[in-house]
C-alpha cells in the first residue's frame, strides 16, 4: 500500500551525458543493422577518406557516413541525387547529439550498381587515356607464335584453331589457360596476360577471348585488373570475347577488337588461298614487267648496234689520228710563228738598248769624267781644283790627266 510521501516522490533527474548514452544503448541496440533506401544530397569527401552525405526522402533525412576502408572499396563513386540502397547500423555521436547511419554496404538503384560502376570506371579510365588510338600497336602480317588466353576446354579455342588451320598454317599456338567467369576470374585473365609477356620465345600476338554468355558471363572483362593488364601488354593484343552488341572494356583497351574467336583468327592470319592468289598477281606482274624490260634492252642494243661507230669502229679511230696530225702541224707552225716574232721583238728591243748605252753616245765622241782619288763623277767644273788628277772614259780606253786651269761659264 503505497503512502502520501511515495506519491509525491520526484522522478530521477538525468544528465544529460546519462540521456544520450541511454539513447545510443536503446538505438544501437535496437537497430544492430538496418537496410534504408533514399536519395544522396550533400555528399562530402574530406582529406581524411571518409565519404558523408545525407539520406533523403520527401518526409526525412538522416546523416550518413562511409568510413575510409570501405569507401576505398566502392565499385562506384556517391554523387548528389543518386537513388541508393544503403545497409549499416545506427551510432549516436554523443558530443552533438546527433545519430547517424554507419554504411557498410552501398548500392545503386536504377540503373543497376554493375552499370553504375562500369561507367564510372570507363570514364576514368578514359581521361587516364587507356583508350586513345595513339596507344594501339599493329598486328604483325605474319605471327609466327600466338598466344590465347582462354578456357583450354571451351567452344573459343576449337572454333578458333578451326579457322587457323583453314587459313594459314605455319604458326604456333600457345594456349594460356585461364577460367574465364565467375569469381576470381578477373585476376586469372589478368595473370595470364602478364604471363604471355613473359613467355620465350615471345608470342608475335595475344588473343583475350572465350565463347559468348550473358552479360554476367562477360563480366570479368570489365574489371579494371584486366584492362589494365592488356594496356600494359607489350605484344599485340586482340580481344575476342564472343558478343557483337555489348562491348567491354577490355575491347576499348586492345589493339584490335574481333566479334568472335573465329574472327579473331582471321585478323591475326593471313588466308593462305588469298595469298597464293596474290603471289600468282605479283609472279604475273613481275613476268611482264621482265618481258617489258627485256624487249627495251633489244631495242636499245639494235639501236647501238646499228651505229657507224659499232659497224666500222676503225673510222672513228683514223678519224682522231688525222685531227692529231692536223693540231701537230698546226702547233709546229705556231710555235714556229711565235719564235719568228719574238726574235723580231729581241732585235727591237736590243737596238733600243743599244741606242741607249752610254757606250754608244761616248763612240760618238763624248766621254765621261771623275776623279782620280774618290771616283766621283765630274760634271761642273766647280767641282775640280787646279792640280787635281782626273780620269777621262773614252769610248776606247782611258785618259789620267792633272788640271792646269779651270773656266766657268756664266
């Protein structure tokens, strides 16, 4: 039986740490793990890696967040507006507050998150540049060695070696096994390419392919370790994945893309029939130009042939012997013209010197005076002394005189 002073007893008075902490034990523990559907808005990605948004609808929302280890693992990047499911669990952040979804698993709705994140990793890999044309490298004309990377035991390598052996036969096929779908596929695909790179002898070409399959099925093609790997692949590269409408991302990454394992064939070998048809061309054609050659050789050999220096070669050889005969009389007389003028251009020039030669003026009677003791040459009277010896050059002899007297004119 209850009493007066229990009626007005006072409830407990929490603080407010008390409150939240039970509110997160009634939360968390009510709500261990949850599955929310709603729209993204307010999507963040801090330095730190971890992803927050805001989950809506046309009634509520609720903060959400992705911690970094599993956003790192995201097949598909958040954005504003996304329609997405989320599963996680509800944490109460007691210094605000506030509660908030802890998201371990994020998908899309709509278009399908496979869709989602194969877009989102074509774009990307698209602005890296795995898919410009500049990185494509060309098929050899006449592989030796290939090599397929493919299921040994599926229709795409019986279907492809058909179409070989139809076509050309002098080359190697190298199978590199591989499962090519299904979990773990990817990394085998990815695995077996490096491989082929590094086999010895080096396979001319690469073949990535297998038989067609649903969407599913071709899915492993997609992965980025497999694109990757080809667009690291130093050989050649085809890719023949056995569909003709949906195209993945290893088509887009390989050199050259086939619809079919059997068309694969026929790009990495030549058909032997179109090339024996091709070297009956060449042998026609090599044939006639030949013949042409042959018959403009005949006609150029008659031609000198017919020449008067081929009929009668001696001609042209009495013919230089009588020119050499002519310019030998003609040098001879030139030399002997140019012998009589210069003699006449000697006897010239010896007359003018001999007209010229004090010799020649002093046997006419002049002579030439100096004197006795230094020599030198008197032509003043003034330049003597009475009694000062003097020698006189006649044209003939010489004369010793003294000075007896001197005479100046005026």
């Amino acid at each position: 039986m209850s009493t007066l002073t229990d009626q007005h007893r006072e409830p407990p008075v929490l603080s407010v740490a008390q409150l939240t902490t039970l509110i997160k034990d009634v939360l968390e523990g009510t709500f261990p793990a949850v599955w929310v559907s709603g729209e993204l808005s307010d999507v963040s990605r801090p330095r730190s890696g971890h992803v927050y948004f805001t989950l809506k609808d046309a009634e509520a929302q609720i903060r959400g967040v992705v911690w970094r280890n599993t956003a790192s693992r995201l097949p598909f990047q958040l954005e504003d507006g996304a329609q997405v499911v989320c599963a996680g669990s509800l944490d109460v952040y007691p210094p605000r507050g506030s509660y908030q979804l802890v998201v371990r698993e994020i998908e899309p709705r709509g278009i399908g998150s496979l869709l989602l994140a194969l877009r989102q990793l074509q774009q990307r890999l698209t602005n890296e540049g795995l898919f410009a044309p500049e990185h494509k490298k060309t098929l050899p004309r006449f592989p030796k060695r290939i090599a397929f990377v493919t299921s040994p035991t599926g229709a795409a390598i019986r279907d492809f070696l058909e179409v070989l052996r139809r076509r050309w036969r002098g080359v190697d096929v190298l199978v590199v096994p591989t499962r090519v779908q299904g979990e773990g596929a990817a990394g085998e695909i990815a695995r077996a390419i490096t491989a082929a790179n590094r086999v010895r002898p080096a396979p001319d070409v690469i073949v990535v392919g297998r038989g067609g399959g649903s969407v599913e099925d071709l899915w492993c093609f997609n992965d980025e370790v497999v694109v990757r790997a080809i667009f690291a692949s130093e050989i050649p590269v085809i890719s023949a994945i056995g569909h003709e409408i949906d195209v993945t991302l290893s088509d887009l990454v390989a050199d050259t893309r086939a619809l079919t394992p059997s068309e694969a064939a026929e790009l990495v070998a030549p058909s032997g029939d179109e090339l024996r048809a091709l070297l009956v061309t060449y042998q026609q054609r090599l044939a006639s130009l030949l013949r042409s050659h042959a018959e403009s050789a005949r006609v150029r050999l008659e031609a000198l042939a017919n020449r008067r220096a081929m009929r009668q070669p001696t001609d042209r050889l009495r013919e230089l012997a009588r020119r050499i005969d002519d310019l030998e009389l003609r040098a001879n007389r030139a030399i002997l013209t140019n012998q009589s003028r210069a003699r006449e251009r000697l006897t010239l020039i010896a007359e003018r010197l001999e007209s010229l030669s004090p010799l020649s003026v002093m046997g006419r009677g002049y002579s030439v005076t100096h004197a006795a003791i230094d020599g030198r040459l008197i032509t003043d009277a003034s330049a003597v002394s009475q009694g000062e010896r003097i020698v006189t050059r006649l044209a003939h002899g010489r004369l010793t005189s003294r000075v007896e007297a001197i005479e100046i004119d005026i």
